[in-house]
C-alpha cells in the first residue's frame, strides 16, 4: 500500500521523479538492475568495472545458485520444513486460491485441529527473501510466528454458518472490478455500482492482522431464505459499524506507514478507507460519506480508484484533467498494483450538487 500511495503522491506533485522521504522512487517499469559486461577490443581497453564487496557478490552468486528452484519447488520445501516446526496437533498442506480478478496463489494452509478456520499464508515475499540469502530454516520459523500470532482460537460451526440469524449481523460488503470477475460473479449475489461490483461476504472474524471471511453464494442465500436485496440491505447497515470510514490526509497516511514525519507542503491530496485499511474503498458505498467529504473540502473533487483498499481524493481545483487522471490511474495499475487488488483504471467526479458519484 505505501509504495503505490508514494507512487501516487510523487506522480501528482513532481510528474518526473518522486521524492519520498529522502528516496527516488520510480515506476517500476523505468527501474532496471544492470549487470555490465564488456568485451576487450584489445589490451589497452580496460573495460567498464564495478567495485563491488564480497557480500555483495557472494550474495548475486547465491541469488543465481538459487534461482534454478522454482516458486512450486520452493512452496514443496517451506511445507516440510513448516511441519516439522509445528509438530503433531497442526497440519501443514499447500493451498491454491484464485483470488480476487482471477489470480491464482500457491502458498500453505497450517490448520489445527478442532478449529475449521485457518490462514493461508502465500510465499512469494519469502521467496525473493530465499533467493536473496535467506535460509528455509529463517522462513519456516518466521512463518510459523507469524501463525502463532494471527491464528484462530475457535471454530465455526456448519449449522451456525446454514443460520441467517447466525450470520446477518456479520454480513458485509466488498468493491471489486466487475469486468475482470464475470465469471466469479455468475455464482454470486452483487449490487453494481458503477464500473465496479459490491459482492458479500460473512466477516468472520476480525482482529488487527485482518479479517477471516466467507464469500456469500447463490446457494446461501436458498439455504437462507433471503434475497439478494435482503442480504443487501444488511451489508449496508453492518459494514459502516463493523469496519468504519477513515478519512486523512495522504501526508498523513504516508508518514504513518513509513514511521516518520509528515511530508511538508499543503494538503492537496486524501486516503479514504476504512480503520483496517482492507478493502477499505468500499466505503464510498456508506450512506452520506461522500457528501461529508464534500463539505470538508467545500467544492467538487475527483475519485481515484488506486486499490481495493482504498481511494484517493483530490479536490478539483487542484487537479488536472479527468482523462489525464485516468491515465494515471491505469499507468500505476499496470506497473505498481498487484493484479488481485486491482479495482478500476477509471476516475471518478463527485458533483455536491447532485450528490452524485459519476464515471
């Protein structure tokens, strides 16, 4: 989330390089590693040459070395080093979702037993880290301290999760691209909202690392007895109370993530999400959000889809043009955004006067 907000900042203030926190941060696109090799034309030629350290190259020996195991190679050895780690009482087992605009993760599943809600933890953080020297040894360990801290201490029950009651006050909604998953939502309920689609989910549990959830299915809402307006109408009282609005500055933002002091400079643009900051764009859903951030702002302002997680603000006297904007917007989709949290390559106008939210 900081790089593409960093991204977003520097795009809107310095359109050439961005400056964050003492660092030049470019697209990605524009950043290559470049290893140069020359020919000698004859004796005299010495050739370009690089000093380097011995850890330095001991570590681009060792990335080399390494880079013949592939990601599933890699997946099958973190599996056995985590279950001998865990020990009996926890079973390790590879998972693979398609996740959210159809992109398919490999990583594990560590599931104990008597509770039927588990984290799956996907690998390829740690897989840059293995080939960057880190030993299996260090990832397993890691991996099994981090399930030690987000791991689930109760189960849910099937006749709990085949109860409306059970589970209407935990319903909630998320804003995913609809284009980019027809095929999901041909077997889901979804209100469409704009370019985008508000799909339902049963929030299962929530906590400070994030949320475990149930996508809802047609065949819940038979297995309920409800409609697709009931499940709705639900979604929109729960998720403002269970996951409510935060609205700051993205100076603000920033410096939280980075753990620093906020950027100098007046504040021309904002982050709105919500207070866990995951899937937090569905906010611009909650009733009389927008017309508040309208009345902070005291004019008409812009809306850029910059992930599921949130959006950025920017009030119209001090942006450029819509499709200069939308430009930007795709621009970092394509270079910085991982494809699952990608949720439009659109930007959107918000008009007080018609207290509208418009393509």
């Amino acid at each position: 989330m900081k790089e593409s907000l960093a991204i977003y900042a520097g795009l809107f203030y310095n359109r050439c390089t961005i400056i964050f926190q003492g660092c030049i941060i470019r697209p990605v696109h524009l950043v290559f590693n470049i290893f140069i090799q020359t020919g000698h034309r004859d004796r005299t030629d010495p050739g370009i040459f690089c000093r380097i350290s011995e850890k330095t190259a001991n570590t681009i020996l060792l990335h080399k070395e390494r880079s013949h195991m592939n990601y599933d190679q890699f997946v099958q050895d973190v599996k056995r080093k985590v279950s001998g780690e865990c020990g009996a009482g926890t079973a390790v087992c590879i998972h693979t979702a398609v996740k959210n605009n159809g992109r398919e993760r490999k990583g594990i599943m560590l599931t104990r037993q008597g509770v039927n809600i588990s984290p799956a933890i996907y690998l390829e953080e740690y897989y840059e880290q293995f080939l960057n020297g880190g030993t299996l040894e260090e990832i397993a360990a890691d991996i099994v301290r981090l399930y030690n801290e987000v791991r689930f201490s109760h189960s849910w029950e099937k006749d709990e999760l085949r109860s409306y009651e059970s589970v209407k006050e935990k319903i909630v909604y998320r804003l995913i691209n609809k284009e980019k998953n027809k095929t999901m939502l041909t077997d889901a309920p979804f209100e469409p909202y704009l370019d985008m689609a508000a799909v339902f989910y049963v929030l299962l549990e929530l906590n400070a690392y994030g949320t475990a959830a149930m996508m809802v299915r047609k065949e819940h809402l038979k297995g309920w007895n409800v409609s697709r307006e009931d499940i709705y109408r639900q979604a929109c009282r729960n998720t403002k109370r269970l996951l409510p609005c935060e609205f700051k500055t993205m100076k603000e933002v920033i410096a939280e993530l980075d753990g620093s002091r906020e950027m100098p400079g007046r504040d021309v643009m904002y982050v709105l999400s919500n207070t866990l900051r995951s899937f937090g764009a569905a906010v611009v859903m909650y009733d009389g959000v927008l017309g508040r951030v309208g009345d902070h702002l005291k004019e008409n302002y812009y809306v850029l889809p910059s992930s599921i997680h949130e959006m950025i603000i920017i009030p119209e006297s001090e942006a450029p043009g819509k499709s200069e904007l939308a430009n930007m917007v795709a621009e970092i989709n394509a270079t910085q955004v991982e494809e699952e949290d990608v949720l439009s390559d659109n930007a959107y106008y918000y008009d007080r006067k018609l207290k509208k939210l418009q393509e």
